[in-house]
C-alpha cells in the first residue's frame, strides 16, 4: 500500500514512529512532513498528501499537527479528500466503516505515540461498510 504523510513541527516523532511500523508492514511512504521542532507552517505539508491522494499518488494519508484540527481542515479543502481528526482506535475504525476516509488526522498534542500509531493501523486495516452509509458518503462531495 502507498501511504503519503505530512506533519508540522508538532509531530516529527510520531511520524518517524507510524513510518517505521508502516516500512516494517511493508508500505510505501511518501514523506512531506518536517523532521525538526522548528516552527513550521501545517498547509504546507498537507497539501501535499492530499495531492497525492487526490492523484492516485497514494491509497492513504496521514497528516499530524498540534491540535489535528488546522491540518485536518487544510486537507479537507480537497475535493476528492475525506479526512477525519481521529483521537482512538475506535474513531479511526468508525472513519472507514462509515465514512470511508482516505486520510487521517491525528492530534499530536492530545495523543500518545503508541496510541497514535495503534490509530493509524487500525485505519489502515479497516474497510469502509458501504451500504447505508455509501449514500451518505455520496452527499459529502459539493459539486
């Protein structure tokens, strides 16, 4: 699977954290966050991955800020992005079962490293249910 990820300077150990359990799973990853503390700009690293989900360029992305919030509504400016800010397992389930997200957020600040990355596998291996909730997903996209 090819997974594009993106991080401010919030998050570069958790991010090294979530792409060493993906390299070992045997994952592409596609890096666009920072690797340092220093303050840094979260548009300008989750764009990318949204680009390169949008494009084909990746099945998944990851994006990580502070809050998960400014990040998370940066992607989701994106029409074919479905990002969902995610603080458990059970909420990163719940995305893909119900909303079929193909990206999500997770808050650096508020969130564990192993808890973060226990949220990302759990998102990884989870499918989205269709049914009644491919309707609603239908409704999500503005023309």
């Amino acid at each position: 699977m090819k997974i594009s990820i993106g991080n401010d300077h919030a998050g570069p150990d958790y991010k090294k954290a979530i792409v060493k359990m993906l390299e070992e799973k045997g994952h592409q990853v596609t890096n666009h966050g920072t690797d340092t503390t220093d303050s840094v700009d979260y548009p300008d690293f989750g764009h990318p991955v949204a680009q390169d989900v949008e494009n084909g360029n990746a099945d998944f992305g990851i994006v990580i800020c502070g809050s998960g919030n400014g990040i998370n509504m940066t992607v989701n400016k994106h029409q074919g992005i479905r990002s969902a800010l995610c603080w458990t397992k059970e909420i990163s389930a719940l995305a893909r079962q119900h909303n079929n997200a193909n990206i999500i957020s997770i808050p650096a600040r508020f969130t564990s490293i192993p808890q973060a990355v226990e949220m990302v596998d759990t998102f990884l291996n989870t499918a989205f249910e269709g049914g009644r909730h491919a309707n609603r997903v239908d409704k999500i996209a503005c023309s």
